[in-house]
C-alpha cells in the first residue's frame, strides 16, 4: 500500500486473481516421413499444402506422407508440421569452384545444396567481379530451374554481392552465405588455396541473365542423392525434432512409413514394433494421438484381423482405420490413374474439420463425415457384416454408404476393443482428455512459486471453474446442470500439509464425457384399436 503524504484521494488497482485459461489447438498435425527437399531432422510449420510444396518439394511416390498432407488440407486441416528424415547415404548436390589462374590455381570453394537430395542437381551457381573492390570481393549468384509447362525456366535466385574469403573483416562469403541463403550453403575446399574464385562469366548478376535458362556462365551442382526408405532409427529421429517445437503442441501425429517397417530390411530396425513403443511413449509425454496406417497388402477384412494381431500397436492414444483410400493421382503424367494411400492424413484433415464445426468432443464419424478428394476404398466394399468383425475389435471402418457417400464409420481407439471394456474406448472421450490436459497444463503455469494456501486455490478453482463452464455451455460434457458435467476441486483436502511441505498443489478436475452413440436401437409397437360399439 501506498503511504499518504499529502491530503486527498489515492487510486489503487488491486489484482482481481483471474487468469483465464485458454484452450489449446485440438488438430494441429505432424507428418513424420522421407520428402523430396527441405530441412533434415527439424519440425517446420505449414498453414497450406502451396507451402508445403515450395519447402518440401513436389509429391513423390516415394513419400507416403506427402500425399497424407495434400488430403490434409482438402479435408479441413489449417497446421502441419512436417519433418523431413533422411538416411545416411543421403548426400547434397555440390560444385567445386577453382580460381582458373586467377591465384596460384586449385580449388577454392564448394557451394553444396542446404539439404541432401536429388533436387540440389536443379541448382546452378555463378562468379563475377562487378564489385565494388575488384582486387579481394566477387559476387556469388545461385539460381534453380524446374521445367513449367514444358519450358525449362528459373524458379528462384539468389545474389550474393562484394562477398569475399578473407576470414577476417566484413562480408565474408561463408558467414554471408550461411546467414542469408535458403538455397545453399558454402565451405572452403580441402586444400584450397584461399583465393576467391574465379569468374564464370563478365555478367551473372543482371536481371536479364539471372532469369534466363538459357543464359550462360552458370556451373550445375550435382551428384545429389535422395538415399534410401526412412527405417526406424530415422522415424525416432522425426520424433525427437517434434520434442523441440514447445509452446507449440501436436494433436495429431501420422507416420505412414511406419506401417512398412516389417516389409523387407529398411534401415536398422526393420519391424513395426521397434518404433511403435516409442510412438505411444511420446503420445502419452506430449499429450498426442497417433493415427496408425496400415500397410497396402492389408485389403481384406481377414487380413485385417491378422494384421492387428500380429502387430504390437494397441494404445489408448492411438485409433486405425480400415482400409486404406484411393485417390486421383495428381501426377498429370499419369493420365488420372488411381493411387492407392494410406488413410492417416485424411482422416486428419477430417478431425480437424469436425473439431471446427462441433468440437474435439464430437466423434469423428457418422453421415457428416464425407472424405474428400477419395475416388473408393480401397479393397473389396464392406458392409454392416465387416463392421461387425471389426468395430469389437477397436477397428474404424471406412464405408461407402448411398446417398451419403464415403464417410468414416467408426470413432474407437485401439483401447477400444469390447474384452477390454477400457473408459478411453472412444476417440471424442480419450482427445476431449488431453485437450483438457493440455488447457490446464498450459492455462496453469502462473501458479508455481505462488503461496500455497487458500488464496491460491481459492484462484485455481476461480480460473479452472470458469473454463470447464465455458466448456459446458459449448455442449463438451454429458449431464444437464454443471453439477452433473464436471467437478473442480482444490482445497485441503486435495492439498495437506504434507503436500504442503513438498511444494506440492493438488488439483482434482473431473469431467462426464460424451460418448458417440454407436447402437441404435427403435421399438416398434403396433398398436390395435378397441373394437367399435
């Protein structure tokens, strides 16, 4: 408080002890597989599949996830981050540049692409001296060409200008480059003499020559490689970028690669089950749900059963679907043929798309649930006796039902089966949990090193009070009165002295769920009319 020092009227605000808890993202999805460029081993956020293509490089056959993040976005998914994983016989496009007699000869510089991969061959690198000291300094250009509308053209450049390779004082080539650059990246050359290198052309830097593919004086990087299918010790790389993106979170995780693991040896752990355990430890730590894929030979019902036998990937916070989708191939090569995918990016998009509309508590299924951009399911169609064999089972069947179209048929979780009668056998209730997690978790961290006594919990059931309300009013709770709906305690009885002692505040929060009603069941009486007098 203040102290008076003169005769009058003093103003003083006084904390109100609010601090509203927000609500966290529900469907922001990570895709973890191979792609044809970008950053190797980090976590990059999208908001578009235009985006994805310009960090990440066209679709590709042999990225399955590449395709999941297009049917991503065509069904209603916003964010994606996307980590690129690569093998180590992965290598990036290179040239050697020399000073041509300029110096006492040899090499000088080697300007590689900024990530391994064939697509570094597409680059071009260029000298000049239109500098502004034309004894030390040269100008670096950097340009790729892609063919358009059957055209070679230049996509994009760079000019790096009055760069030089002394190490010491301004605008050194390598600090330069590497600050600057989102095409390359330069080192000096083993043995290199130091000099700068030597001219390519009297003119790389103009407009007219930077932006022609026809223009001359230009070196081809090469020799990239894309390097092999990601195995097991590449997918746990992908994890643990995704460790390092906080205080953003992942709702939803799709690995399609990982269905493929027990197909031939693919990197050095060629089964399922060696990245499966990691999968859910890193679901159950960071509060994600993990939508698994099946491989593409799974296309029957009985195979599906087998498969999930065989497969060690039963996860309270984890859901399957069956079967796999066919699209429209977007190769315009490939004259709309039809591409058999895996189902995890879809079904994604189709989340997100339900969490917009209805809620993290709606189930992601029913009539409402029409997958877009999907010609047909893969395999033979199903029908209410397949649903029969595989929804027991935990098992989300894709259906194409008239009038209504292909929609997703089921909302369990692999905890879901019948003999396991678990409380997180539906997808709505297990995600409504960890989004309420995750608010909390988040929403509550101004609590630490606060006086643990009444004032503070009387502040924690205030703030975690009127956010399970806001929840309730919004349909996320079964039950009529907030009674009924939720429970938010934080007293001594959740807290003793002990606790106390520890530094240690309890918070009980309970909530009543909304199960999704799978049976439908319709009594119907006939009723007969008395017999007239």
């Amino acid at each position: 408080m203040r102290t008076p020092t003169y005769p009058g009227v003093y103003v003083e605000e006084i904390p109100s002890g609010v601090h509203p808890i927000a609500g966290v993202s529900t469907s922001d999805t990570a895709f973890v597989d191979f792609f044809l460029e970008g950053p190797v081993g980090v976590a990059t956020r999208v908001g578009g599949f235009d985006e994805f293509t310009r960090r990440f490089g066209a679709l590709t056959p042999k990225s399955s996830a590449g395709y999941g993040v297009m049917q991503y976005f065509t069904n209603g998914g916003q964010v994606a981050w996307i980590v690129r994983v690569a093998t180590d016989s992965a290598q990036p496009s290179s040239a050697t540049l020399d000073t041509g007699g300029s110096g006492p000869g040899g090499p000088t510089l080697v300007v590689s692409a900024i990530s391994p991969g064939e697509w570094g061959d597409s680059l071009q690198v260029g000298v000049d001296y239109r500098v502004d000291d034309r004894t030390t300094q040269f100008n670096l250009v950097v340009r790729r060409t892609a063919t358009v509308g059957g055209r070679v053209r230049v996509v994009a450049s760079e000019v790096h200008r009055n760069v030089r390779m002394a190490a010491s004082g301004p605008r050194n080539v390598l600090a330069v480059v590497t600050a600057a650059s989102s095409l390359i990246t330069v080192t000096e050359a083993d043995g290199g003499v130091g000099e700068r290198p030597a001219e390519t052309a009297g003119d790389v830097t103009s407009a007219a020559v930077l932006t022609s593919a026809a223009a001359t004086g230009f070196i081809p990087l090469g020799q990239g490689i894309d390097g092999g299918a990601p195995g097991a010790d590449q997918l746990r790389t992908g994890l643990a970028a995704l460790e390092r993106i906080e205080p953003a979170v992942v709702n939803l995780l799709c690995i399609p690669a990982a269905a493929t693991l027990d197909e031939d040896a693919i990197g050095s752990t060629p089964n399922l089950a060696a990245v499966a355990g990691e999968v859910a430890e890193f679901c159950e730590r960071y509060r994600c749900f993990h939508l698994v894929d099946i491989p593409q030979g799974v296309d029957t019902t009985e195979r599906m059963v087998a498969w999930l036998d065989q497969n060690n990937v039963r996860d309270r916070n984890a859901a399957v679907a069956f079967p796999r989708l066919k699209i429209v191939d977007p190769d315009p090569d490939r004259d709309g043929a039809l591409l058999d995918v895996a189902s995890s990016g879809t079904l994604a998009g189709l989340i997100a798309r339900t969490d917009t509309d209805r809620g993290v508590w709606k189930a992601p299924a029913g009539t409402a649930t029409q997958l877009r951009s999907v010609v047909t399911p893969s395999g033979p169609r199903l029908n209410d006796d397949d649903s029969a064999v595989l929804n027991p089972l935990g098992v989300n069947v894709i259906r194409t039902l008239p009038v209504y179209g292909i929609v997703s048929w089921g909302a369990r979780t692999l905890f879901g089966a019948d003999v396991q009668t678990s409380e997180w056998k539906y997808v709505p209730v297990r995600r409504t949990a960890l989004y309420l997690e995750e608010s909390l978790r988040q929403g509550l961290r101004w609590v630490v090193f606060e006086p643990n006594d009444e004032g503070l919990w009387s502040q924690i059931r205030l703030n975690v009070g009127a956010f399970m309300q806001s929840l309730f009013r919004r349909g996320a709770f079964q039950g009529r009165t907030p009674r009924e709906a939720y429970l938010v305690k934080c007293d001594s009885d959740t807290t003793t002295q002990a606790d106390i002692d520890r530094g240690i505040v309890n918070v009980l929060v309970g909530f009543a769920p909304l199960k999704p009603a799978e049976f439908v069941f319709i009594q119907l009486q006939q009723l007969t009319r008395p017999p007239e007098q």
